[in-house]
C-alpha cells in the first residue's frame, strides 16, 4: 500500500475528510469537516461530500468513504443514524459518480478499527480486539489475530431492556448531561456484557470523546485490557483510505 489516499468518514452530525499517507498510516495535512446535512439524504449529502473532496485535490486513485450503515455488497443495508433513503443505496456508484474516481463504502466503525489495529492501539497484539466508537451511535468492528469480522452491529445490542448506544453513547451522554462517572457506570456495563460475550484481549475506545480519555479512562473496568484510540475521531478517515487502497492493491 503506497501513495495518499481520500478518506471520507460521514457521521451522525459532522462529515470529516483527509489525504491519509497510507503506507505511514497518518493524515497529511488537515483533517476537514462540514456539518452533515438533516436529513442525511443521499441527494443531500453528496454534493457536501463532493466539496470536501474538491478541497483535497493531493489524493489519487481509489477513495474510501466510512459510513455508518451495515454496508453488504456495496450497499447500505442499515440507517439506525442516517436518513432510511440509504437504505439499498450504493454508495461507491454514488459517490464514484460524483468524482469520477473509483471508491470504497464500509461501515464507518470498521474502517475506525482497520486503522487502529494496523497502525494504533491494537498495533502488535494478537487474539480479539474489539474496537468501539462512541459518537452518535456506538460503533462497534470485532477482530482477531488482526482479520477483521466486518458488520458487527454490537452497539444495538440490549443492555437493561434497551439498545446499548441509547444508553450510553456519547451523545447520550451530552443530551442526558451526564457526568463522566455516571456515563463510565454505563459504558462499564456495555464492556462487562461484551466481555462476557467475546472475552477479547484488548478494548479499543474512540470516537471524538476518546481525546478526553484522560479524565474518564481511570473510571473504566474490565477484565480485558482497555485503551484510548491513538487516532480518536481521525480513524474512520484514516481506516477508509487504508480499505480504498487495500481494494486497488
Ligand atoms: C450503526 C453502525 C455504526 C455506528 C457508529 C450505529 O448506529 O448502526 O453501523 O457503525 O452507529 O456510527
């Protein structure tokens, strides 16, 4: 894998955007955002997608663009944060459209967790890694021995008669202006059921709020390791453009 490589990362309520050096696995330069357009249509979102693109003009070839649906032969098979028009919608034909350059569609969390277990956290360790995204929703990209499992949907998991990621996501967590200990009691409910699940070796925690790792992380339990994303919100953009150029070898 050589060269810089576009990845585009669409979340709930911003749309990020890098040229990432795919052989170091880092941005190159800025990483640049827009707010995602409500509703999140695809009519609406790609000429947004396309603007952030034209602001890039250093990548070549292939594009990956992370988005937080179950994507299954290149379409968007869930919308738990999105607008349902994407539901069935290709997102490569899409977006490759749009730019005419061949892209890549995958599930935002998983692209999250190829960057982080290529290149960050989960660097150099073996057995189950499950990566974990809090933002909107909870994204959640369960690997072992460093392959990944794609389209987990662990964040709509049930915990105490609910989904997981309306009980404890990071959003939840602004909305309901929880602290961080009574937030950390909820996520360290969701760990202690995953991990009574899938006894993994390594949590890998991100999303944005993984910057401020430093005040909640103490407050974190689990019997397996857990640690901070090294590219918190930056890994889906990463993670996408490390797909893209995987796929065009
Ligand atoms: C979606 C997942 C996504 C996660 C994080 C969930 O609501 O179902 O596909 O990975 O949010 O964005």
């Amino acid at each position: 894998m050589t060269g810089h490589v576009l990845g585009i990362d669409v979340g709930g309520s911003s749309v990020k955007a890098g040229i990432v050096d795919v052989a170091a696995g880092r941005l190159v330069g800025e990483l640049i955002s827009a707010p995602t357009p409500q509703p999140s249509t695809p009519t609406a979102l790609m000429p947004v997608l396309a603007a952030l693109a034209a602001r890039l003009p250093g990548a070549r070839g292939a594009v990956g663009l992370a988005f937080p649906s179950v994507v299954k032969q290149g379409k968007a098979r869930t919308a738990a944060n999105v607008d349902p028009s994407w539901l069935g919608t290709d997102g490569a034909a899409l977006l490759g459209q749009a730019l005419r350059r061949p892209v890549l569609f995958l599930n935002d969390a998983d692209a999250a967790g190829i960057a982080e277990v290529t290149w960050g956290a989960g660097r150099g360790t073996s057995g189950t890694i499950i990566m974990l995204t809090f933002g909107t929703g909870i994204g959640t990209a369960l690997f072992t021995d460093g392959r990944l499992f794609p389209n987990t949907e662990l964040g709509h998991m049930e915990l105490g008669g609910m989904e997981a990621e309306k009980w404890a996501s990071a959003q939840v967590r602004t909305a309901q202006k929880l602290d961080w200990p009574a937030w950390i009691e909820r996520v360290n409910g969701y760990l202690a059921r995953m991990h009574a699940l899938f006894w993994p070796d390594l949590f890998i925690l991100g999303g944005a709020v993984s910057e401020r790792f430093a005040e909640f992380g103490p407050l974190l339990r689990s019997e397996a390791r857990i640690e901070p994303a090294q590219f918190a919100g930056q890994a889906g953009v990463i993670g996408a453009a490390m797909a893209a150029a995987a796929r065009q070898g």
